[in-house]
C-alpha cells in the first residue's frame, strides 16, 4: 500500500498496475492530437504583465485563434468578399443548421445575385450569410474594399444581435451613437439602429471607436477583432473561467470545484464499467464535451488532480512564475476497482462505490482537470520544469513543495512538446458525455477491441498525445 502515500487514492487505484492496458483514467483533449501549423506554434499572443487584472483579447489573439480553429488569415488589403467569406466560415455550422430548420422553403431558395455568379470564390459565401438573415440585398459588391461600415453592419447580424438592434427607439440610438463619436444624423434607420446596437453590446470595442470615427476602409486588425467578437457572441471561442492573473481567478475556480458533482451517465458508466469487470482497463474517467476548452491546441496543456487547493496554489505558483494563461476547469469523475481486502470504503457526496460480483467494488471519486492555454510555446515548454521543481514529490518527507503535490503528476499536451513521451488516449463517446482510459501506445488496439465488443454502436476512437515523463514512468510500473 505504499503507493497510496505516493498518490491520491482515487487517482492511484484508477491506473492499471497489472496485466493489460496499463491504462489511467484522465483527459486528453477532444480535439485531434495532429499539430497544427507553424505559423501558429511561432505566434506569441500579445504581450501582457505577468499579474494584470484585466486582460483584452487583442486582434492578434484573434488572428490566431482563427487561423488555428478556421484556416482564416485575412489578408492587409481587404474585400467585401474576404470578410463575407470569413463570416460564412464562423457561422455555416450550427447557426446555418438552425436558419435551415426555422425558415421556410420560400426563404432558403438561392437569391439571386445581380453581380456574383455560381463560379465566383465569393458566392457559396454569400449565400450562406443570405439564408442566415445577414445579407439581404441581391448586390455584394464582392471585389469593393471592405469598409469599417460595411464590416459592422455584416458583424451586428452575424453575431446574432439583429433583433435586439431593431428594437432601439431613435432616443436610444442617438445616445449609442454619441457614445461613439458621431453625429446620429449620419446614419438612418436600420443602419444607425444596429450600429447602436454594435456599441451597446460591445460587439464594437472601445479600441475601434477612432477607425470608425475616421471612417474608410477596415484594416484586417479591425477585421479580426470583428470576427472574434462575432464567435464571442455565439459561444464560439475560447470557453474558460479566467485568466490566471485575474484578480477573481481563485474564487472562480473555487466555485466551479463546489458546483461539480460525480458524473452519472449511466448508459456509458454500463460499458465501461463492464470493462472494468473483465479487467479490459483498471480505471477510466468520465468528461463533458460541454466543458471542452475550444483553447488553440499548440498552446494548450491539461493537467489533473483531486484537491481544489493544489489547483489554486498551482495558479498562484504560475503567476509567482510570470506566466499568465487562460483557464478552464473541467470536472472530472474517476472509476477504478476497490479491492474488498483494504476494508468497508466510507462513502461520501464526493465518493461513492457500487459492489461488483466478487465482492469488489467499483469505486466512483471527484476529480478535476485544469487546462491551460499559454500566451506562447516557450512558457508552456516551461511549465515543465516549474512542476518537476515546486509540483513533484520526491520523497516522502519532501517539502518546498505546493499542496498535495503527487509523486506522478499527471498534466499532457495534444501536440508534440520536447520530452514528452507519448501514449494513448481510449475514448467512447455517447451524447455529451465520454469515458476514456489511457494506455501505452503498444496496449491501445486491444483495448479499442474490448471497447467495441462491449458497444459495438458507440463512437470509440484512441489518439496519441504527450504526457510528462513522470507520469509515463508510472505507466511503465516505476514507482516514482
């Protein structure tokens, strides 16, 4: 039972010390383990101080994020075109989905552009944003420059404030615009009440006030901003609590730990919970697509525990560190098998047991991941070494050491990271909810085939990420 003193209960007894998969209930990304591209992995996001206390996602930050997650690099001169295109790219997936069902067979029908063609690179583009409500004209205007108006107007509409916009009485719309700095007589109607509308709900930043002011064409830094804001709107980017150098972080996190409780899922705990029984795994986790972070996967690390205390004190030890990042926390349920022979187990809301066959147990306890996006790979490539020096047990009278520090602490990344070995993440998937079970890279296919024989209509798939080298070694059966 020594192990036991070397790792939390539920943490230790989730991983596989014996024959077969050598797997270890955690979380890997959803998202796919393949790299994205270099031009991603070398942008740093904007530099901030390592403790502010408010950040703003710069238009670099969302240049970033789109190219990553959407392919968009929008060019220094822009068009109508480009941006039309851009748009379409955020919104073609479940808003056009929800356009579709909503409107009538009348409204979805082809419009019928006066100066844009089936052949032209803009036309599915704009057919997409036509169905969806944002373009109703029948002239595009595809190859113009792509002015900071023009922009709004096709943002406000995009982001899904077009009803709130016409909803603005002239008063109301005069003292938006004032807001801005422009005379409320130099736009009408529909045009000035979602320009209002833009400003109140701060689809336009205050940081853009003096490009709109000036007028003219939109820059692409202006562009992004839009666009990001546009995928802020409808829950598109990034999904997190915080920052790390947010003065409320510690309270955030706080909140989300006390507002988890065990994860039931029962149609998926049942098949894996019979892998548990045929000893297919030892252990395995249950997650909530619902929690995905969205963070852009070369900047991206996630790391697991079960003491809300180490997590705050491992906020508190980046920032100390000067590393700020963004954070989201992800709950996390843990299943293993407990063994008759080490006594009654104690339930409590946190830990619960169902006894199996043989007399075992199954053994269900409240964990967490933490992931975290940094501003660039060289602090995430450091994050290692700020946990092998203040985050990793040693010994067992070792100290300097933050708050249930682990003798394997276990954190991973979905793309390659220097010196990190990597394993395999056995995923099924069922609605909102997935069980996955880690495992050495040689184990992976027998597992996948116990999966399946299990529930042959389940979505199951394994990937390959990179774990630290503590964590691997445990897999191996090294003790420390």
């Amino acid at each position: 039972m020594k192990k036991i003193t070397q790792f939390t209960l539920a943490a230790l007894l989730a991983a596989p010390v014996t024959i077969g998969s050598l797997s270890l209930p955690a979380s890997a990304s959803a998202a796919s383990a393949s790299p994205v591209t270099p031009s991603v992995s070398q942008t740093a996001k904007a530099t901030v101080s390592p403790t502010p206390s408010v950040y703003t996602e710069s238009a670099a930050d969302y240049a970033q994020f789109l190219q990553a997650k959407y392919g968009i690099q929008l060019p220094q001169q822009l068009t109508k075109g480009d941006f039309i295109q851009a748009i379409a790219a955020i919104i073609e997936g479940e808003q056009a989905a929800e356009a579709s069902e909503e409107t009538s067979d009348s409204q979805t029908k082809v419009p019928a552009f006066t100066d844009l063609s089936s052949g032209d690179s803009t036309y599915d583009a704009a057919v997409t944003l036509h169905n969806n409500g944002v373009l109703s004209g029948t002239e595009v205007r595809a190859d113009d420059n792509l002015s900071t108006y023009a922009a709004v107007f096709i943002a406000v509409k995009a982001a899904g404030f077009k009803e709130l916009a016409y909803t603005y009485p002239e008063e109301k719309t005069t003292k938006a615009l004032t807001k801005l700095g422009i005379s409320p007589g130099r736009f009408q109607g529909q045009a000035a009440q979602e320009l209002a509308a833009a400003i109140d709900t701060g689809l336009i930043p205050e940081s853009l006030y003096p490009a709109l002011r000036k007028g003219g064409a939109a820059s692409s830094d202006f562009a992004n901003i839009l666009l990001g804001r546009v995928l802020t709107s409808q829950g598109k980017y990034k999904h997190e609590i915080g920052r790390s150098g947010d003065a409320d972080i510690y309270s955030k996190l706080y909140a989300a730990y006390r507002t988890a409780d065990l994860i039931e899922a029962p149609e998926l705990r049942e098949i894996v919970d019979q892998a548990l029984r045929d000893d297919l795994v030892t252990g395995y986790n249950l997650k909530d697509s619902r929690f995905d972070s969205n963070f852009i996967d070369e900047l991206t690390l996630t790391y697991g525990h079960d003491d809300i205390k180490h997590a705050v004190q491992l906020i508190g030890l980046l920032r100390s560190e000067g590393i700020d990042a963004d954070v989201q926390f992800q709950p996390k349920t843990s299943a293993f098998i407990y063994l008759k022979e080490w006594g009654e187990p104690r339930e409590t809301p946190d830990y619960k047991v169902t006894q199996i066959e043989n007399g075992n147990y199954i053994a269900y306890a409240k964990e967490y991941d933490i992931q975290f996006e940094f501003n660039n790979t060289a602090d995430k490539t450091r994050f290692n070494d700020i946990i092998l020096k203040y985050a990793k047990k040693n010994s067992d009278d070792a100290s300097a050491l933050i708050h249930a520090s682990w003798w394997q602490p276990l954190y991973y990344s979905p793309t390659a990271i220097q010196d990190y070995p990597v394993i395999t993440n056995n995923k099924i998937s069922l609605g909102n909810y997935y069980a996955q079970s880690f495992s050495l890279k040689e184990n992976a296919s027998a597992i996948q085939q116990g999966f399946r024989k299990l529930a042959p209509n389940a979505d199951i798939t394994r990937y390959n990420f990179w774990v630290d080298q503590p964590f691997f070694n445990y897999l191996n059966g090294e003790s420390e």
